[in-house]
C-alpha cells in the first residue's frame, strides 16, 4: 500500500507553497494550513494545535502518512512523530536543523517582533525575497497563501520552548533530515542525526534554505523515493520470514 504525504509549510506562509511539488507526486497528499497561516489567518498558533492539525490531515489521507516539512514545518512534523506515530509512516524533516535555543533563540524572538511591529512591510519583503529566491511558479504559490507576519512571535515562542531532539528520539520510525548545503539552519544536523533512533541525512548541493524547492518535480522525485522506502518499512514480513536489515 502506497503511504499519502501531508506537507507541513514554513512560517507566516500558507501550504500553497507545495501546489507544485504536490502537482508532480504519483500518491495522494495534503497541505492544510496551520493555525494562524493562510486560511487560518486570527487563529492562536501552538505546537500542539499544529500537531493535531496535521494528524486531522492524515486522518483524512487514511491514517497513516508521510511528513514532509520545510523549515517550521520541519519543526511540527518532528512533534506530530513524537506525538502520533502510529500515523507516521516516516519523516522528511527539511531546514530545521538548529536548536532554537540560546543566541539564536534571541535573533528568531528580535526578528519575529519587528514582522509582527510592521506586518504590511514584512509582507512586501517576503514576498519581494521570495521572487528573488524562487522565479517563476515556485515563488508563485509561495505568495498565492499570503503573509501572516502576525503570527511569528507566537510560533517563535513555541518552537524554542520545545526540545526537537527528544521529540526525535521518542519517534521509533524512519526519519530523513534534509538540507540545503548552503542552509545555515543546518548548524546542529549531526546532534540531530544522532537523536534519531532511525536517521539519515541527506545533503542538497549548492542549495539554501529556500532554493531546495526551485525544481518541483526534482522535489517531488524526492519525495516518492523516500515514501516508496517508507512503504517497505510499513509492508508486513511473510509469514516464517527472517527479518533482515533493509538497504539504507
């Protein structure tokens, strides 16, 4: 049986930002909006409430899905594991690989309060980086969701009140932790290789943290690959089989 994706979006945006990707996947996937994003714009924003909104999502798919985040969407889908992993088929933890902790905890709080201070302007900026960063269609459906810069204090304060790598070691299933070469939210992947009970990093060369969604279609490759070896982790033995180690 073929495992559905939930894709799980990036802070102040909407899950508008996978419509291309999600337009090359071969399986059934969702992209709901998190609470204060996008549709949901008002909506207080928690760890818990994005949890439970993505476990809604794989509910709808059938009950059992693959996760795929970018960025603080890597950030939920690392708690929606910990929480519910009877519903995560495997994990696809991209640009969230920084303890949100200590220095860089003050930079994300100064950043996000300016946003919230000046959420028109911090709108335009977005989606002026954006346009930059992703021409064209990617870009496109990035802004297609709007900017909730609103919401960036709230989010920031939850993310850094959580510790990722104990989420990651409560989660028994298959995780995969993917950055851009050039992300710095990759600075502490290898603490977070080894929290995994179950790991593997993977590396894009020559992108940042944005950049890893320029080419749809590469991504959504990607992204069939590592659900088709999280089916095998999910398909049953046959029955007197010796259990062996799968490729890695």
């Amino acid at each position: 049986m073929s495992s559905p994706v939930v894709f799980i979006h990036g802070i102040r945006v909407g899950g508008t930002m996978w419509g291309p990707v999600r337009s090359h996947l071969d399986r059934p996937s969702e992209a709901p909006d998190l609470p204060g994003h996008g549709t949901r714009r008002g909506e207080p924003f928690t760890l818990e409430s994005a949890a439970d909104t993505v476990a809604a999502a794989v509910d709808r798919l059938g009950g059992r899905a693959l996760l795929v985040g970018l960025s603080l969407g890597g950030y939920v889908g690392i708690a929606t594991a910990a929480r519910f992993p009877e519903r995560v088929a495997g994990l696809v933890a991209m640009g969230c690989t920084t303890k949100p902790d200590g220095v860089n905890a003050g930079l994300y709080r100064f950043a996000a309060s300016l946003a919230a201070r000046h959420p028109d302007l911090a709108g335009r900026l977005s989606a002026y980086a954006f346009h930059r960063a992703l021409p064209g269609p990617p870009g496109d459906a990035v802004i297609a969701g709007g900017f909730t810069c609103e919401v960036m204090p709230s989010v920031v304060e939850a993310v850094t009140a959580r510790d990722p790598l104990s989420d990651l070691a409560a989660y028994p299933g298959r995780v995969w932790l993917v950055n851009g070469s050039r992300d710095p939210f990759r600075r502490h992947e290898r603490a977070f290789l080894r929290a995994c009970r179950d790991g593997r990093l993977l590396l894009m060369p020559g992108r940042n943290h944005l950049t890893v969604l320029a080419h749809p279609a590469r991504m959504a490759r990607l992204v069939e690959d590592l659900a088709c070896l999280a089916d095998q982790r999910d398909r049953p033995l046959p029955a007197r089989a010796v259990a062996t180690p799968s490729p890695r």
